[in-house]
C-alpha cells in the first residue's frame, strides 16, 4: 500500500511516519507492510504501544495461518516508555530484520506527560534517545521504520504529535484521514517522491483496495 505512494519500498535507514486520528487505519497499513518484508524473507519488530495488533487481523489479511508468520514477527509489548526504550535496545541482537515497526511511537510518552517539568525532560531525552537508537539499529541491520503517531490539533487543524524532533527525524511523513468508509494517505514529506501526491483505499476484510491515486 505504502509502495505505491513512496513509488517504492519504505526506505531503509530512515523513518518513515504514518499519522491519524484513531481507527483510520493505522495499524492495517502497519500489518500489510509487514507482511510484505515477511514475504521479501525478512523478520519484523513489531512494537505494540497500544494493544493494537491482532493477531485474527494478520490472519484475515495474509489469507494464511499465523503459526508460520509468526516465526518471523518479533512483537514486544511495552507498557511504560522506559520498556519501550528497552525493547529497541533488544532489536541490536536480532537477526535478518527488515522492518522495525512503532505502532504509536509517542503514545506511552503522552500517558506519562505530567505537570512536573522535570520528569517532562526526562521523557523528551529518552525520546531523542529512541530516535537515534532507531536509526543506529536500523543502520546496523539495513532494515525500514515505520512508525504510527497520534494527532493533536493545531491551528492549520490537526498535526503529528510528538513535537519537531519526530518531525524533523521523520524522512517521510504520510497523513491518514477518513471520511465515511474511504481512507486517504498523504505524503506530506519526502525526499524523493512528489509531495501532495495522495492515495484513496477502503479496508476490506481481506486486503486494503486502491480506490486511485492522485496529486492535488
Ligand atoms: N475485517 C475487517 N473488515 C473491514 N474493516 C475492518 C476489518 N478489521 C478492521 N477493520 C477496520 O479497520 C479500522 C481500524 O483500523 P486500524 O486499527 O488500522 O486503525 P488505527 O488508525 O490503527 O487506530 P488506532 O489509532 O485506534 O489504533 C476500523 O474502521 C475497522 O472497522
């Protein structure tokens, strides 16, 4: 799906970001890409901030048992940020990773923001600290990163959370809205491909169906 927008595959050793208001489609698009570095031969981090994925869902959309996927999928569950940072320190010890998925890269961090300034700072280094531990694992292992962020509303509407340091990071940013059952994807930063370029899909049981692509 994300393919045929970037015109090619997620870039490897950079972040590659996907945002939206909750149930627009997110982890779907999390799910297919996945499957695909699976069917490249490659294993998959996926970090499930949210409780996100399903495994009946990855069922519904490979068309295939999980037990044999599921050899190839690295899921780690954090429940606090700190665990978070954790799981990406275990990623430098895996082998043949092709993929490093987020699902909600700042959701635990926003759970834990609070009134005290310095536990704020505390939760902005391991942020920053996260980033570059992506990058240098990503680096490390020639694999993607895809990662999924909330929005929060800002005067132009709505934006990525997460601040300018996710953004500034993020090498390709794709913005997810829906409006009845039709999803669009916007690429909204890229290095290489047309920006404002967008794509119109519905998910489906099986699959996520283009609708078509176009750039406004
Ligand atoms: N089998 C299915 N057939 C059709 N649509 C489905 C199916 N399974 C899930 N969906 C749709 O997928 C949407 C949820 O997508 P997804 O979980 O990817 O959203 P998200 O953006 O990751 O949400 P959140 O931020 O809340 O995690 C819902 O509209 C749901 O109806």
């Amino acid at each position: 799906m994300l393919e045929e927008l970037l015109n090619g595959n997620i870039e490897k050793k950079t972040i590659t970001q996907i945002y939206g208001p909750p149930g627009v489609g997110k982890t779907n698009i999390c799910i297919i890409s996945m499957l695909k570095a699976i069917e490249n031969g490659k294993n998959v981090v996926y970090i499930d901030t949210e409780g996100s994925l399903s495994i009946e869902r990855i069922k519904q959309l490979s068309g295939k048992d999980c037990d044999e996927l599921l050899k190839n999928i690295i899921i780690y569950e954090p429940s606090s940020f700190e665990e978070q940072s954790e799981a990406l320190e275990k990623i430098f010890l895996l082998e043949n990773v092709g993929l490093i998925i987020i699902d909600g890269i700042v959701s635990l961090y926003r759970l834990e923001l609070c009134d005290k300034i310095n536990e704020n700072t505390k939760l902005n280094r391991m942020l920053g600290k996260q980033i570059s531990n992506l990058l240098k694992v990503s680096r490390q292992k020639n694999s993607g990163i895809l990662i999924t962020n909330q929005v929060k509303d800002s005067i132009n509407g709505i934006e990525p959370a997460g601040g300018r340091l996710l953004e500034y990071w993020s090498k390709s940013i794709i913005k997810i809205e829906k409006s009845e059952s039709i999803r669009k994807l916007t690429l909204e930063k890229h290095r290489h491909a047309k920006e404002g370029e967008n794509l119109r899909f519905k998910i489906l049981q099986n699959g996520l169906e283009i609708i078509n692509k176009s750039y406004q």
